[in-house]
C-alpha cells in the first residue's frame, strides 16, 4: 500500500518540502535538537502525515543524520542536498526549487502547488496545513503565507539612536507616539509557520511569495519560530498544550 495520497483532479497536485540544514550557528543541529524527548524535526513531520491534502512531502536535508532521522519515521529522503544549497546564506526559495525539480523528475509527474513547511515551527497542525492549501486551491491567489500579530513590538513604538544616542521614532509624524497599544493598527509579521505556492509563481518570481498573496492570520499563542535557545523552552511549554 502506497503511504502516500494522490488528489482526485488533476491539475492539484500538492509537494510538501520539509527543509532540514545539518548546520546551525544558534543552536548546534537545532533541526534534531531534543524538544520533549522527541527531535524538533519531528512535529513537522508528524502533521505533514496527518495532512489529506499534501500528495506527497519529503525532507530536503545536507545531512546523514538528519536523513537517517526522518527515514526512521517512514518519510522519503531522495537525496542529499548539494553544498551549494546548504550554506548559511542559501535562501529557502532555492532549496524548495531544488527538491520540485529533483521531484518532477524522480516521480515524472508535474506539481501544481508547493507547501513549505520549516522544522523550526513545531506548532503547526495539519487542519492549518490542510486549510491553507484550500484557500489556495479556492481562490484566484499566487501564495498563502502565516503571519502573526506583532503585539508589544510595534513599529509605532519603536525608536534609532543617532550618533550621539537621540531616540528618532522609527516611523516619523507620528501624531502620538505614546498611543495604548489597543488603539495601534494591526500589524503582521511572517510566522513561519507555512508558505503555499503556485509553481508558475514560484518558477517565475523565484520567490516563495507572490504578488497577490492571502496573509493567512495564526494566533500568537499557537506559534512559535525556534531561532534561539530560548525559543526551545517556550516551545516545550506551548507543546504541552498542544499534544
């Protein structure tokens, strides 16, 4: 029996790619860091198997003992990523162009959409993965992006130093720059959590965004973006609620 599922229609083919980098200058292999005695990678992995709407995803990693990893939780690793693709300012776009290539070409098939799904998010769930590829498939948009309420760290509120360590507004004419919190515009920044994607979009911007994209809204208390150690122990504690 094939684990994997393959949609109905043609013309909505999904690829989940699953981008796992050996190295990590935060925290050493942050991808496979231990996260409730389960490696971080792990949780992506987990949802990305529940989805019904991805028809197959798989793990893009520079890494043996990453790959050996996911294998061992029957994911499909079909290659290690070349060094090229694996350096520190390698961008997400190239290694997602990477594995829809290699894919094509190993399955001869044609994917119509692509789905991001970034280890260090391990708070994402398969009805939001499967929900974003809806609005996607439902609607005349190039790319479903998360974001997340900035909250306390509004621009509004925020300052520069000159030279001479002057606090300068950082947005200027700012009627009032002391305004409660409450009453700020609603401000957005990426999750991280999911990007969806049309492949003529992609192939043509080179770009995990396009021009009309749907901002698809994740509750700050359901998110987190593992980027520095103590980005591991809020994880721990949002997971105990999540599982």
């Amino acid at each position: 029996m094939n684990r994997y599922r393959y949609s109905i229609k043609s013309g909505n083919k999904v690829l989940g790619v699953i981008p796992a980098r050996g190295g990590s200058k935060s925290i050493p292999k942050k991808n496979i860091s231990k996260l409730n005695g389960k490696p971080l990678i792990f949780y992506t992995i987990e949802q990305a198997k529940k989805s019904s709407l991805l028809d197959k995803f798989i793990v893009s990693t520079d890494s043996k003992e990453i790959a050996s990893i996911a294998k061992n939780y029957n994911v499909e690793v079909p290659f290690l990523r070349p060094k090229e693709l694996s350096k520190d300012d390698t961008g997400s776009v190239d290694v997602v162009l990477h594995a829809l290539n290699f894919m094509e070409k190993k399955d001869n098939t044609q994917y119509d959409f692509v789905v991001l799904l970034q280890p260090t998010n391990p708070l994402r769930s398969f009805a939001l993965i499967d929900e974003a590829i809806n609005i996607i498939k439902n609607n005349n948009i190039d790319s479903v992006v998360s974001i997340v309420d900035v909250g306390a760290n509004h621009p509004h509120r925020m300052y520069s130093l000159n030279s001479k360590n002057q606090l300068k507004p950082f947005v200027k004419n700012l009627k009032n720059q002391m305004m409660p919190r409450q009453k700020l515009p609603s401000i957005y920044i990426r999750s991280g959590d999911i990007y969806v994607i049309k492949k003529n979009i992609l192939i043509k911007k080179k770009s995990l965004i396009g021009d009309n994209t749907y901002g698809f809204v994740v509750d700050a208390n359901e998110t987190v973006n593992i980027d520095e150690k103590v980005d591991l122990d809020i994880a721990r504690l949002k997971l105990k609620n999540f599982y």
